[in-house]
C-alpha cells in the first residue's frame, strides 16, 4: 500500500534536532529526504550522542534518532557552484526545510522568494528560534533557552525547586513535529491550489502553544501558573510514596474521583463539585497518603487499573522499554546493520500506526555524504562535472 508522502521530495538543510525530525516524521510515510551538509560541517547532532565512537565517526545517537530513510550528500552553499546545485534539486523538489539564522538563505539568493520563482510549487518551511519577523527575530536558542524564555520552566520543578528544564528537549521534538504538521497541510493545500507556499515556524510559538491553556487562564484572570512538581491540583491527581515507590493517581474528573474514594472504601470522601475539591485537598491527600503507604506500587496499579481508575508506578527508561506493550505496539524499529555503526541499534519511527501504508522504516540512517555521486547524477550531472565539484571542495 502507497505511504502518504511517496513521491514527495524534500531537501531537508536543517541541523541538530528540530528541522531533522520534521523531515523524519516525512521520510517514514514515504518521503524522499535528501539531507544537505556542508563539506567541512556536518550535522551538529552526528557528533552527539550517548556512544563516544559513534560520535568520533559523525554517527551519533542523537543523528540516528531521525536520521533513517534519508539520503545524505554534502554541499558547500556558499560557492556559486554548491548553490547552482541546491536550485537544481529545488526545481525538481517538493519542500525545502531550513532552520538556518533569518535571512541567511535570503542572503545567499536561496531565500523562499528566489526560490519559488524557480518553483511556484515549492513548500519551503523555516524554522527558526523566534520566527522571520519581529524584535528578536535575529537572535538564536536551543531547546533549553527557549525553555527559559518562553515561562516553561519557570512554572516547571516544585514548589521548593525550581525553575527546572524538562527533562527530554520536548520543545525541539514539538516543533519538528508541529513542522511535520505544517508541511503537510501546506503540501494538501498545494493540492488545491497549486502553489506553493512559504512557512515560519518559531520555536517559541510552538514552546506557546504547549502552554495553551496555561495561557488563555493567565490571559483570563491573571494566575500566573507555578511549579508544583507532583501535587496537582486535585489531591486524586497527584503522587503519593507507596511501600517501594511513587505512585501516580489519575483520578481527574468527578467520575473518577468518585470510583477512587469508593474502591479505597472511603465514600465520605466524595465531593460533588471541584471547588469542594480544592477547598479540601491538603485533607483528601493526608487520607491519600495514609492509604497508599499500605502496598507497593505495582499492586497499586494492578488495583486501580483493574477498577478504570487511571494509574501508574513511575518508572525509569529502562523498566518503560521493558514493557511488552510497547513491543506490541511496534513504533519502535531495530537496525540489524547501517554503515559507520558497529552493531544493532533501535530507533523510534513515529507515535501512530495506520490500518496501511503507514510509517514504516526502509534504509538505515546514512553516512556523511554517502548519496552525493548518486544524487548529483540523477539531477544529470556527468562524472567529470561530479569529480569537478569535489575537487573544489564544492561537495
């Protein structure tokens, strides 16, 4: 069965972790992603990672991560020749995904607007810290400092601790997968419109927008929102210590809440509202705690979930891979092999399944510039031309 983006092309010219995965999210349904490098500098995330040698060999964890389906070819964008290259594979191309300073590409005569006179059906999407336009349009930011800038760690951590970052880069897989999204709305509206169409994605829109209903609360009645680590607002919706670890309660709306204090067999704790769930938390969670201290975690869980009251053991990384259910549900891929990489490796494909030609992975994550020649030579490129441009250090 046909994927969603077979027959798609996309130059992704992006680096680190948000561009790349947008382009990912593209190449598991199908899409053909040509990955851009300069020469002499590689993807900052090929040397970043959790294993020193595969770091050493420009193959690191964090490049694997959302490297697989893509062909990688090298490409010195600052000679009139690497440029005259980039145009040719736009003209044939669906999309173009940058995340590069605002108008460095501009600069360069690569910018959306050169671009489409090229190709009017181009999608060319930039990613950027803080978008195309406005007074920090210029300036740059990782997943952390976004973090800073936006409030989210500020209302991250515990009352006595914080602000704290999260701690996986949740706002640079956000925003590749909020790109992902975009690219694939500007591509269906290109269905109907037959053109092309120019996307600024700002990772500080996206930090916003995981923020929304933070945001429209503040923006309502001014409560600014503070870390309060495990302790929800709602005492049946927080952690609590149990024999051998923490346990986190679900128990969110009134239904819940009311099956909880029932299965625990205190019904006098019921309350038939949330304001009446506010005003007696600190008692509900000393009851809670109290409870709760009496088994272990797992039986916990096993206890509640058997009774639709939604809970979990906290677990490490470790014990969550462990789980047979997310054997079961197959979004995560095994690498047997892949060049530059000694050994099996696992990777994660996407966070949904189809009933067909859904994501699916085909070809391993590539070496730095292993596509190059072949690339080159399906834009029609002879040899002596190819040999040319490596020699000039053009590719």
């Amino acid at each position: 069965m046909t994927r969603p983006f077979e027959g798609i092309r996309i130059i992704d010219i992006t680096h680190v972790l948000a561009g790349p995965f947008a382009a990912y999210q593209l190449a598991v349904l199908g899409a053909d992603v040509i990955k851009v490098e300069h020469p002499d500098d590689p993807d900052q995330s090929r040397g970043s990672g959790t294993d020193r040698a595969l770091n050493r060999a420009q193959m690191g964890t964090s490049f694997l991560t959302q490297a697989s389906n893509k062909r990688a070819i090298t490409l010195d964008l600052k000679q009139e020749e690497g440029r005259e290259v980039l145009k040719r594979l736009a003209a044939q191309a669906d999309v173009l995904v940058e995340n590069f300073r605002p108008g460095a590409f501009a600069a360069l005569g690569l910018g959306y607007e050169a671009m489409s006179q090229i190709n009017p059906r181009l999608v060319y999407c930039s990613i950027s810290a803080f978008g195309q336009d406005g007074p920090r349009r210029e300036q740059t930011a990782y997943d952390h400092v976004i973090q800073a800038t936006s409030g989210l760690m500020a209302m991250t951590g515990t009352e006595e601790v914080n602000p704290i970052k999260f701690g996986a880069p949740a706002v640079d897989y956000a925003t590749g997968t909020m790109a992902a999204f975009a690219l694939a709305s500007a591509l269906f509206q290109r269905e109907r419109t037959g053109k092309g169409q120019h996307i600024d994605l700002a990772m500080l829109d996206v930090a916003m927008i995981l923020m929304s209903s933070h945001l429209t609360g503040y923006l309502r009645n001014g409560h600014e929102p503070r870390p309060h680590g495990n302790k929800q607002p709602y005492a049946t919706n927080s952690a609590y210590e149990a024999k051998d670890g923490l346990l986190m309660i679900g128990a969110s709306n009134l239904g819940q809440q009311r099956r909880l204090w029932t299965v625990l067999e205190r019904p006098d704790m019921i309350k038939a509202d949330n304001e009446a769930r506010e005003a007696d938390r600190e008692r509900e969670a000393a009851v809670l705690a109290d409870i709760i201290r009496t088994r272990t975690a797992d039986e916990w869980e096993r206890f509640l979930q058997a009774r639709h009251v939604p809970a979990a053991r906290v677990r490490t990384m470790r014990e969550a891979l462990a789980d047979p259910h997310l054997t079961a549900r197959g979004n995560i891929h095994r690498h047997q092999r892949a060049a530059g990489v000694d050994g099996p490796f696992a990777v994660p494909i996407a966070a949904f399944k189809f009933a067909h030609g859904g994501p699916s992975i085909e070809t391993p994550p590539p070496r730095f510039g292993a596509d190059t020649e072949v690339v080159l030579t399906e834009l029609g490129y002879t040899q002596g031309q190819i040999a040319a441009l490596r020699a000039a250090r053009v590719i």
